[in-house]
C-alpha cells in the first residue's frame, strides 16, 4: 500500500489502512514514547493514545511536510499531555539532583551505540528528561518547551543545562564517556539537534 493510499483509507476510516499505518510508523513512535515514559509499559500506552489521535485528527493533515513528522508531533504532544496530567513531570523538576554536577560540554566516541545514551537519558529525572528529550533530540525552542509544559522559558533552559551536566555525569560514572570533551556527540546519537 502507497503512503497516499494508507492516508486516503484512514481518511474513510479503513480498518486494513489504519492497521498498516499504525504498523509502519508504531516502531519509530515508540522509540518516541520510551524516551519520554518510565518504562515500557508507559510508553506502549502513550503510543495507543497517540495514534488514536492520529487517526481522529487524520482530516487535518494538510499534506504539507512529512507525513512522519506530522504523525510525530501528535506523538510527542501526546506523551506531554499525559506526564502533564499524570503530574509526572512537575513531581521530578527538582534542583537537588543537580547539585554538584559541572556543566561541561561533551563528544562521545562514535562508537558508542545510541541505545546506551537513550538508557542513560531515561535515568534522569522526568523533569530533565522531558526538556532534553524536547530540545536536544525533538528540536522545539525553549520558548516552544515552555509553553507545552506550562513552565518560564528560563525554566526550560536551566533544566536543560541540568539535564546535560547530570547526564554526563550518568555517561563518565558508566564508564560509556570517558572523559570530558569538547561537543555534545551524545545528543546526535540519541536523536539529532
């Protein structure tokens, strides 16, 4: 089945067309919802309540840009959506896990695998997570994290520099980082920026 085919049977609500949409893009969204839920668990149901979006909010694609990265946005809105009424988020912004950790920035060998460093991340707090996971691998603004997460745009970037020094920190005691270095490598293999 065409993409343009997959869009037209979910447009008349086309159950075979539904069903291979969802199992194209459902192992990438996924990987979408686990880095922002607590396990597994979290992150299937996260990807069931997006895609039930999806396909209500299927008349609104405008065939403007990727198809992907429309079906991606409503994923990570989603995933907000839920730590926000979950109050997971606001439960684990806590600058005490930042204490003593120096902000420095960072270059992983590239033979490092990117499932490490998403493993690595998810130790974070979900606060730090979130902001990381939106700025560094989702590429919104701070002004954009702000606003989604009901936080000053200020909050966004300090929780951001937090999540960094705290995940190298994370890396360098895993011993996946040896020392510190120069660029933030670390975050191309967890996503892109």
């Amino acid at each position: 089945m065409t993409e343009e085919a997959i869009l037209q049977g979910c447009l008349k609500s086309d159950a075979a067309a539904q069903r291979e949409l969802y199992n194209k893009y459902s192992p990438k969204m996924l990987a979408v919802c686990y880095r922002f839920a607590h396990n597994r668990e979290d992150a299937e149901d996260m990807l069931q309540e997006g895609f039930i979006k999806v396909f209500l909010q299927m008349h609104t694609f405008e065939n403007r840009g990727a198809f992907e990265g429309w079906i991606r946005r409503i994923i990570v809105h989603t995933c907000i959506n839920i730590l926000k009424r979950n109050k997971k988020f606001n439960d684990s912004v806590d600058i005490i896990h930042a204490t003593g950790v120096q902000v420095r920035e960072e270059s992983v060998p590239s033979i490092i695998q990117a499932k490490q460093v998403v493993e690595c991340i998810r130790m974070l707090p979900m606060g730090y997570r979130t902001v990381l996971n939106l700025y560094a691998v989702e590429g919104y603004s701070h002004r954009e994290i702000a606003k989604m997460l009901d936080i000053e745009e200020s909050t966004s970037r300090s929780q951001y520099t937090r999540a960094k020094a705290m995940l190298e920190d994370i890396l360098i005691r895993k011993k996946i980082l040896q020392k510190p270095r120069q660029q933030t490598e670390w975050i191309a293999l967890a996503g892109n920026r």
